[in-house]
C-alpha cells in the first residue's frame, strides 16, 4: 500500500491518499480523505 499526506502550509489544510495493489502492480483501490486543519506530523502519521 503506498500513501502521503499534504498540508498546505500557509492555512494548514491537509488531506491524505493512497492506492492499494497487488504483488504484480495492479490495481487493487484508491482512497483520498480530507483531515481539515492539522500539522504536517499529523498528516503524515
């Protein structure tokens, strides 16, 4: 599973997104979620 999170430095909004796939690369889902108003170590746990 590959995921990142990114905050928007100058209003600290952030969301997060990530796509699940198999061992041969396919795809498998995607996911995107909006966290609101955090810091960038919350973003990226």
């Amino acid at each position: 599973m590959y995921k990142d999170g990114v905050v928007k430095v100058d209003s600290c909004f952030a969301t997060v997104g990530g796509v699940m796939r198999y061992w041969n690369r396919k795809w498998i889902l995607g996911f995107n979620q909006c966290l609101g108003t955090c810091s960038v170590l919350e973003a990226e746990l």
